[in-house]
C-alpha cells in the first residue's frame, strides 16, 4: 500500500485531504509536529508528499530541501500562494508538481496518481531503472528502495549509496576510503563519523527486512556484506 504524507497546518483542510486519499486505497498519514516534519518523514517512509508552504516554524520549502537530502520520493506542494515566484522556488526546492489553493480534490488524486505511476508503477522507466541485486535481494537505487520477498524499506540517498557500494563488492570487501568517497560526492565533506552513523542506519534497515548480521565489519579495511539467508 501507498502511503501518503500530509504536511498541512490547518486541520481542516488536512482531514478532508486524508479523508479522500484513503478512499482511493491509499494510506494517509497527517504530519502533526511542525517542529521536524523530517520526524514524521523518517517515521511514515512515505511514497509520496503534500506540502504546503506556509508553515508555524520554518517554511515548505526548507522542509523540501531537507527531504531531498534523504529521498527522491514525489513531493507536490498545496499552496495559497499563487504566485511565479514561488512555484519556480518550490521546483528548485526539489519539488515535482505545484498545485494552488482552492483546488478540486479529485485533481489532488489525478495528481498523485501520476507521480505514483511515474515513480513507483506503469510509467516507472523499468529499462533505465538500475537494479542491483544479490542472492534475490533488490536494491533500486533510484527509488531508493530495497525489496527482498514481499518485504521492503526505504532509503535516505546515504544509506542507498552506502547499499549501492556493498552489494557492488558483494562478496568482497567494501574499503573504508571507497565508502567515504562515495558519500563525499553527494556533500562536500563528510566527517568519517558519517559513515559509521550510516552503516548502523543501514544495518537497521536490513533488520526490517528479517536479514540479521548483513554488514560485517573487516577490521583495518572497511566493511563486507553478507548474504546470511542463503548460508
């Protein structure tokens, strides 16, 4: 199932929206902490975003740019303002489609189909889409996502990267160096305390898909992955 997150700050509107995603078979989740919304991101794992822009503490845009760092999952703003300027600073926030109050609900959905299908479903670009697999075990680098059986998990771009380099090398070792300069190229510096946070975050996240002990740390040299399941 789908899951949706709202980020709307006046109750009204953010109950009808919920009220009308769900018909359509989706799961609605209502951001209720305006502090960190990115709390509420990395709690749901949502397939898709509504974002509005004017928010109690810091704006949509800000918190765009903050789910960019971790996702490439569709996010569509739901706004009063009206104007060019903001829909041209919501794209380069990294939003996917801008939609201006007072709107149709069923618009809303249209919307939210196309992304889901472009994303995720019949117009996913299944030809460029890289998949790296191990042992049946899928990550899609792009989404970012990882699929093994009917179980999957949603990626910060770090962890997806990090994921990338391991299964790349699987069954050899990723180095240290490799990981550290692959997490560079997405930031200008990294502290090395980055990818021991991430490799632990990453760990977790192959918790959730019932794989224990997948990433093995190789003393003086950097860290192995490990297909337990199939030992």
């Amino acid at each position: 199932m789908y899951k949706i997150l709202i980020v709307e700050d006046d109750p009204n509107i953010s109950t009808l929206l919920q009220s009308h995603i769900q018909k359509y078979g989706y799961e609605a989740v209502v951001a209720e902490n305006f502090d960190d919304i990115m709390e509420s991101f990395n709690a749901v794992k949502p397939h898709l975003v509504l974002l509005d822009v004017n928010l109690p503490k810091f704006d949509g845009f800000y918190w765009c740019r903050q789910i960019r760092h971790e996702s490439t999952c569709p996010i569509i703003f739901i706004s009063a303002r009206a104007g060019e300027m903001e829909q041209i600073m919501a794209i380069e926030s990294g939003a996917d489609d801008y939609i201006t109050k007072p709107f149709h609900y069923d618009v809303v959905m249209a919307k939210i189909k196309g992304q889901l299908r472009r994303i995720y479903g019949d117009y996913a670009p299944n030809i460029s889409e890289r998949i790296v697999e191990v042992e049946g075990l899928k990550l899609f680098p792009e989404r970012p996502e990882i699929h093994f059986g009917a179980e999957q998990v949603l990626l910060t771009k770090k962890e997806a990267i990090l994921a990338e380099m391991l299964l790349s090398k699987f069954p050899r070792t990723a180095s240290r160096e490799d990981l550290l300069a692959a997490l560079w190229d997405d930031e200008s510096f990294v502290e090395e305390n980055t990818l021991n946070v991430n490799i632990t975050r990453l760990r977790k996240k192959f918790n959730e898909l019932g794989i224990e002990n997948s990433i093995e740390t190789v003393r003086g040299l950097g860290y192995r992955f490990n297909a337990t399941w199939s030992e």
